[in-house]
C-alpha cells in the first residue's frame, strides 16, 4: 500500500448501484478536475478503483493512505430514466466509521442534470470549505450561489452552529 502525501485527495471510483453512471461520467469528471486541483495546491493520489462498493469503502481508502480528504465517484441508483447518473460524497479525515451526516453529495452527475465541468468546480469548491473548516458533511454549509452564463458566484462557506 502506498501511502498520499499530506494534503492529498484520494478518488473512489466505484460501480456503486449502476455501472453505467461511472462508466460514462467519473473518467470526464476526474479530467475535468485534476487541472483545477494543482492549481488548488491538492495532491491527487493513485485513483482506486472498485467493484461492488459503497459509498463507505471511500473512508477505509482514504484512512489506509493517509489522505486528507477521499472524493467517491459511484453510479447512483438508476431512475426510471437516468441510467448514466454520477454521485461524488466527499469526506474530510476520512475514516472507518464516518456517517453520512460526515459527507457532503453531489448528485446527478450526467448530461441531463448537473454536467461534469459544474460538478468538478462544485467539488473544488468544497475541497477548499472542508480544508478551510476542517470539515465536512452537515457541518460544511454548500452555500454557493448557482453559477449564472458559467461564471462562478461569490460564495460563502461557514461551519454549522
């Protein structure tokens, strides 16, 4: 096992509940966020990949590297119709024994919801809250504005009281 540098972010690449959604969104999303970041002064760790996981396995990953933070890329449950859906959960400190309430989501990841570019620049943007507080999950706000003709609003990030 090889461990992350410090400050590191592990990607989970996981077939989850619906192969498809990985197999079509997580290598476009993973290109779309590695330039960002560098630029953000985040080491990215070997991309672990996995079949049959859950969202869980992100922890037990990122604990075994050492890594700041863990990002899981899994197919989330297929709609009536959205088979090519995309969830990303990101843990702070990951760890065995993290809770939902530990994680922050973004969902829908695919074509018809949120597209792959909006989605690596809303993980940046947690990436950034959750090394700023410490913290992720219901304790990290996701209070930034919706990006309007692709410009990024300006946003907050406060820990819950």
């Amino acid at each position: 096992r090889a461990a992350a540098q410090p400050g590191a972010l592990t990607l989970v690449v996981a077939d989850g509940l619906c192969a498809s959604g990985v197999k079509a969104q997580a290598a476009r999303l993973v290109a779309a966020l590695a330039p960002g970041l560098r630029d953000d002064g985040w080491d990215l760790a070997p991309v672990v990949v996995a079949t049959q996981a859950r969202v869980a396995l992100g922890d037990d990953v990122g604990e075994a590297l050492g890594a700041a933070a863990v990002a899981v890329l899994i197919g989330e449950r297929p709609g009536l119709s959205a088979t090519d859906s995309l969830g990303v959960y990101l843990t702070w400190a990951p760890r065995r024994g993290r809770s939902d309430a530990e994680r922050n989501c973004i969902s829908n990841v695919r074509p018809g919801g949120m597209g792959v570019a909006e989605a690596a620049r809303k993980l940046r943007w947690l990436l950034a809250g959750a090394r700023r507080l410490g913290v992720t999950g219901v304790a990290l706000k996701d209070e930034e504005p919706a990006a309007l003709g692709g410009t990024p609003a300006p946003a907050t990030i406060r820990r819950s009281p």
